[in-house]
C-alpha cells in the first residue's frame, strides 16, 4: 500500500474537511416512483427511466434504466465523446459492438466507448432491463426528454423495487 504524506495533502484534506463541515451538500435520493419515463420516437421497442440527469444532478451525466420490449432493441448508433455504461439487471441481450455479438445477462457489465457504433438488443422473451450511464451527458438526456413520455408499469416497478431491496 502507497501512503501519499505531503503539505499538499494534508492541506487539500484540511480544506476538504473545511468544506464539509461548512458547505455540507445534500444527495439527492430517487425512487423508481419518482423516474420519468419516455419512448424516444413512437416506433420504439425501449423505454428509458431517467434516474439521474443534468437537469437533477447539475452534473454532465445521465443514468437511466433501459427497459426493453421482447425482442426490442435500440438503433444502431455511436456516441463522439461520451462513454457509455450498461448493468443487466434482468434478461438477456445481445451488445453488437463495432459488428461483434456480445450475449449480456444479469449481473454483466459492458462499457462502450466513444465513437463505437453499437446497438443492445433483447433476445429474451420477457423485457431486457439494464442500468445505462452516459458520460458526458452528449446531450443524451434531452434527446429521451423530447421524446413520448410513459410510465413505469407494475412489471417494471417490481424488478426495480425488487432489485433495489435486494
């Protein structure tokens, strides 16, 4: 193990205990009740829950979970700058990335980086969920905010309470 010891440091974790003790920032706590839920365009077999945006976080990021029709999918697409992260929560997918299949279950991880030219699809027959992060924004959070707004049903909201809750 590296132990950093300097007056730089010491002194940034002197401000920064400053800081918190003066300046303390509250988080901000969401539950799947409180998401905001769109369909991008009408033809759509996916529909985006925004956890976490510009709009909430004051931040340059996106969270939102993916909930995916039977056999939806999204458009093949690619991000210039932001970095792209899904979390399978429930179902199976297939990432096709820069045209390699990659099969997705829960629990898998899959990091898509600037400028690859992707799409996920739901291979399942039941829906595909997965938590998404996008990073920068890229102006990601305001594409599904113009989009058809929906709502999470009974399904949905046991799979993220449940997944939640453990």
């Amino acid at each position: 193990m590296l132990v950093l010891e300097s007056s730089t440091v010491r002194s940034k974790l002197a401000m920064n205990s400053q800081l918190t003790s003066d300046h303390c920032m509250l988080p901000v706590i969401r539950s799947p009740r409180d998401y905001q839920v769109f369909r991008i365009s009408a033809g759509d077999t996916n529909r985006l829950a925004i956890v976490f945006d510009s709009t909430v976080a004051g931040d340059s990021l996106t969270v939102c979970v993916e909930i995916f029709d039977p056999h939806g999918r999204t458009p093949t697409h690619r991000h210039h700058f932001a970095v792209e992260m899904f979390f399978i929560l429930k179902g199976e997918g297939m990432a096709i990335c820069d045209g390699k299949p990659i099969p997705l279950g829960p629990g898998d991880s899959l990091l898509v980086r600037p400028t690859g030219i992707h799409e996920i699809r739901n291979v399942g027959d039941g829906r595909l969920y997965a938590l998404c992060f996008m990073v920068p924004n890229e102006d990601f959070s305001e594409l599904i905010r113009n989009g058809i707004p929906e709502e999470l049903d009974a399904e949905d909201l046991e799979v993220l309470m449940g997944t939640i809750k453990g």
